[in-house]
C-alpha cells in the first residue's frame, strides 16, 4: 500500500481540491481513498509513502494539444449558449477560409511548442490533420519533445473504407490510433488497436468523457445528430495524439 503526495490532486472538482492532497493505492495501484497526508498516514499506518512535484491525474486521461491550430488563435471562440458543434463547424470553414501554407501552419506550431516549453511542458501529443514533416522541430533545443499518434475519426461505412486505404499506405512505424468509441467504427477500432499492439505503440482513445460528448451519435442529443448528418458522412480525420505531461508529474494514460 502506497500514500502519494502531490502538488495537485486532479481528481476532485477545483473547490474540492484544498481538502486533498494525497491518495491512498492498494497492492494493484487502485486508488482506495483520498485526503490529507498525516490523517491518511495515520489510517493507514505502515503503508509507505512519497512525495512527487507535480499532478495526479486519474487514470484513461487523454491530455493533448493542437499545434495545427496555433495559427488560428485569433480565430472564433465558443460562446455561451451555442452548440459545441456549431463551434466546430466555424473553426472548420475558418481553416477553409484562411487556406495557411504548411510553413506558415508550423511557424505558428513551433512559437507554441516553445511557449509551453517555457511554461514547463516536457512532452506534448500534438493532434492535427496530417503527420508533420519529422524533421520540423530539428534545430530547436527549447521545445518539449513531441510524440506523434495519427488519430483517426471514422464512424460511417465509406469513411472506414477511406481510412483503411490510407493507413494501408503508411508505414508501419506510423502510430495510427483511434479517436473514441463514437467516431469510429467497431471494427476499425479494434484493427487499430491490433495495430499498435503489433507495432508495440502506444494506443490514445477518448474514452472518460462527459456525456454530451458520448451523445455524438445518430439519434441522440438533436445538434449533435443534425452535426453528424451533415458534416460525417464519409468524413475521415486523419489526427495526431499523445499525451501532454508537466514536470515530473504522474499521467497515467
């Protein structure tokens, strides 16, 4: 039985977090309680403890980044009371409207890989619309180190059919992963999965999310559904993920 201590505790609301800065794992890792270090040592006395700079995040967290989207800082912002979706669909006509050359998308990419390095960033998972040059980030020194995942959205018959031959033509150390169990088919999913076992790659899957994000699916939540109607079909988003950590920090992904 381990106490872990931490800077942060994330796995309470924000308000509930000054009451809590340690958990409790059993023999198996699982976290069996939560609180301050001394009541918690004194409960469980005997068990060993550690003190880590940082965050504990809960487990199945999927913490990414969007580097592509750097150019688009001064594009629209969600706004209150609009569907997330409508949100989404702006950004998209947005990216068509400004039509950025790929210097001028990883100029805008590179400024902001270094400012989260100066924010204290180590690693980044970078998700975007297709795989960067590999020699992009060469010659900087201030920037956290990049892992990139191709992530793949592809919940409808003829998006799966796109997505098959396009992966078909990556080589095999390209780490393709899926975006969640609502975007993309059954059976890719659990051929993706196949994949980055074979490969002994890491597999990124959003799969602890709130519940309007598990409504993105025909018939369900009504914007979600008119979304999914005109935008999916024989839609396939080819992205980038991993996992973004701060220093030190414990992530368990």
């Amino acid at each position: 039985m381990r106490i872990l201590e931490a800077d942060r505790i994330c796995l309470l609301p924000p308000e509930a977090e000054q009451d809590c800065n340690c958990v409790v794992l059993d023999d198996n890792g699982g976290v069996i309680d939560i609180g301050r270090r001394f009541p918690l040592q004194k409960k469980y006395a005997g068990a060993e403890y550690e003190r880590h700079s940082g965050a504990i995040l809960p487990g199945l967290v999927n913490a990414h980044c969007h580097l592509e989207l750097s150019a688009y800082g001064s594009g629209p912002r969600p706004q209150a009371g609009t569907p997330f979706t409508v949100w989404v669909e702006q950004l998209m006509a947005e990216r068509a409207r400004c039509k950025f050359s790929e210097e001028h998308l990883l100029a805008a990419a590179t400024e902001m890989a270094r400012r989260q390095y100066d924010d204290g960033v180590v690693l980044i998972g970078d998700i975007t619309n297709a795989l960067p040059p590999s020699h992009w980030l060469e010659g900087e020194s201030a920037v956290p180190e990049v892992v990139n995942m191709l992530e793949i959205i592809a919940p409808m018959a003829a998006a799966v059919d796109a997505a098959e031959k396009r992966i078909a033509a990556l080589p095999e150390t390209c780490h393709v992963t899926a975006h969640a169990p609502y975007s993309v088919a059954p059976e890719l999913l659990v051929a993706l999965k196949k994949r980055c076992r074979r490969n002994g790659q890491l597999f990124s899957i959003h799969t602890s999310e709130r519940k309007t994000n598990w409504n993105f699916s025909p018939g369900t939540a009504e914007f979600f559904a008119i979304f999914w109607k005109n935008v999916m079909p024989g839609m396939v988003l080819l992205r980038v993920a991993a996992v973004s950590l701060l220093p030190c920090s414990i992530s368990l992904h």
